[in-house]
C-alpha cells in the first residue's frame, strides 16, 4: 500500500524529519485516519505532504514498524506507526495542481482535504511522481 500523511511545516517540516531520520508518527485523533494508520504496513511508501500554507506534497518515507499502541493515549484507542524519511520531492507537487488535474478527483485529498493520514492509488502514487519531476 501506499500513503499520504499531512504535517504542518511550522510544527515538523520534512527536512526536520529528513535530519531526525526517523520519526513516531502520533497526534492522529480522526477515526477515519486512525483506521488507515492502523492499516499500515512495515515498508509500506509515504508521501510527506506539508499543510497550512505550502499545501504540498514535499518528499517521501517508508514505514518502519507495525501500527502498536500510542503508549500517550490513556484510553488505548490510539495507534502510532514509525516512520523513516526517505528523500525530498525534486519538486514539491502542490494541492492546487492535484486539484486541477482530473485524474485526481477521487483522491482523498481532494475530497476529504482535513484528513491526515490516507491511501494513496498506485496510479495517483505514479502521477504525483512525474508531476514532481
């Protein structure tokens, strides 16, 4: 599978997580989100995309564990995944060319902008990737 996650550039931008290398992904409270972080897989790819006002999918990551539980949720509903930054888009692929590109308009992005953890199509996958050529 592959997926989107959505961060706010001012709160972790992908060059922080490209320097961390590696990162926790939690904070995802939207049940619809959780239920696709939980369908995550070890080696599953990630498009890192930047919220707020750059709206841009900036570079790429991989999963590195297993969904487990967020040891920060008391409730134990939350789940967290690891993830390992990979390389930074040639050239970031922003929401407004998503949008107007026709062969986006099932993308959860577009239809459901707010959401911040969701699938990704092998051919939207490969479309963003020549877009960011």
């Amino acid at each position: 599978m592959r997926w989107l996650v959505k961060e706010e550039p001012t709160h972790y931008n992908f060059d922080q997580f490209a320097a961390d290398g590696k990162t926790t992904w939690s904070g995802v409270r939207n049940p619809l989100a959780q239920k696709h972080l939980r369908a995550m897989k070890k080696g599953d790819r990630v498009f890192y995309y930047h919220t707020g006002n750059a709206k841009a999918i900036v570079g790429t990551a991989r999963v590195a564990s297993a969904p487990e539980p967020d040891p920060a949720d008391p409730n134990g509903k939350l789940y967290v995944v690891e993830l390992t930054a990979d390389k930074p888009l040639a050239s970031p692929v922003t929401l407004a060319a998503i949008k107007a590109d026709k062969r986006f308009a099932d993308f959860l992005l577009v239809r459901m902008s707010r959401l911040s953890v969701m699938p990704v199509t092998e051919e939207q996958w490969e479309a963003i990737e020549r877009m960011a050529r």
